[in-house]
C-alpha cells in the first residue's frame, strides 16, 4: 500500500466493507491474535492497473493520479492479492473491475437491507381540551333578569352590541375560585337536606318497638 494516499484506501476499505473481493472468498480482513495481542488488517488494496508500468497490467496509459485513486483499487486478502498479480492473463483489467464493482454492489445492498431508510408518518394530534364558556357556580346570576352589571363591563357592552358574552377567556384564577365556590354551595345544599330529613323523621322512645 506504499505510495497510496490514506483517504483513498479509507474510501476502499469502506466500500468493500472491510472483505476480500475476489468471488467466493468475502473474507474479513482483521487477524487475531492467539496471545491476546490486539488484532491487525491484514488487507491489501491491489493495484488493477499496476502502480508502475512494468507491473502487472501496468503497461495501460493512465495518469500517475488515477494508478493511486480507489476506482483502481480493488480489496483482497494476501493469498488472491498474490494469485491476481501472478496471473494477470487471467485476471485483466476488465475482470478484476467486474469483480470489484460486483463487490460493492453486493456491499451497499446488504447495506440498504440492514438500516432501511425511515419512513415519514403522519400523525394526527387529538385534544380533550374543552372550551370554557361560563363560570361554574353563577349559573344563576346569568339567568337573572334583575340582575344588573356594571356599565362598562365585558357583559355590558357585549348586551349593547347584541352579542352574548362567554367567559372562556377568563384567567385560572377566577375559573379556580368559582369551582371552589360551587363545590361549596354542593356541600351547603347537601348538608341542608339531610337536616331536613332528620327533622321530618318521626322520632321513636328509646327501648320501644313500632
């Protein structure tokens, strides 16, 4: 790999996902160590064209930039980096591209298959939201007739311009304070009634049957 620019044979190595690329071997290109020592690439990026015109297939007219480039490189193990060189009748120009642009090929399909593209859903957001359009608890003032509001007023003026006046703007606060008073006003009338009850109830001796 002497003499070839590191991101070309990054660009390789990514390419041919790190495997041999002769057909039928695909052979990962990381050795391990029975000592524990920490792994190597043992991989070796081939010239398809020879890097000098006296090596293999090298006698094409190419510039010295393209010799080096990674369209001209092709990933294999030691064994079939060996066997293409000294077999170059066999193993031309055109093969070996065949065989690497069938590689990666079959690199970037695998590829496609194990992270798939993620699809675009749309998704409908629903609310329970409620609009507020009177206060609890003063239902009854509404109803009112007699009942009187301030000139100038939010319910005033909306009288005035014939439209109805709802409180569904109306701050947390109040909308707070009126719920409290309402529950209270439950409780008031619940409590009322069961004195009633008890009052109407026939009262009964102590110790005598009905």
């Amino acid at each position: 790999m002497s003499g070839i620019p590191a991101n070309e044979l990054k660009i390789l190595i990514a390419k041919a996902a790190g495997r041999c690329a002769f057909r039928g071997c695909g052979k990962m290109l990381v050795t391990t160590s029975l000592e524990g020592a920490d792994p190597v690439f043992s991989g070796e990026a081939c010239h398809i064209i020879a890097q000098s015109r006296q090596g293999p297939r090298g006698n094409l007219i190419v510039t010295e930039g393209q010799r080096d480039h990674h369209t001209n490189l092709v990933l294999m193990c030691q064994e079939h980096h060996l066997l293409i060189d000294r077999r170059p009748e066999v193993y031309s120009v055109g093969v070996l591209r065949t065989l690497k642009e069938q590689h990666e090929k079959n690199v970037s399909a695998l590829d496609s298959r194990a992270l798939p593209a993620p699809k675009m859903q749309d998704e409908i957001l629903r609310s329970t939201c409620f609009e507020v359009t009177q206060m609890p608890g003063f239902e009854e003032v509404r109803n009112n007739p007699h009942h009187s509001h301030p000139a100038g007023s939010a319910r005033a003026n909306g009288r005035k311009n014939g439209k109805r006046h709802t409180n569904s703007h109306l701050p947390q606060t109040q909308l707070k304070l009126a719920i409290a008073v309402q529950q209270r006003r439950l409780g008031q009338a619940k409590l009322k009634q069961t004195r009633e009850k008890l009052r109407r109830s026939p009262k009964r001796e102590p110790g005598i049957e009905g």
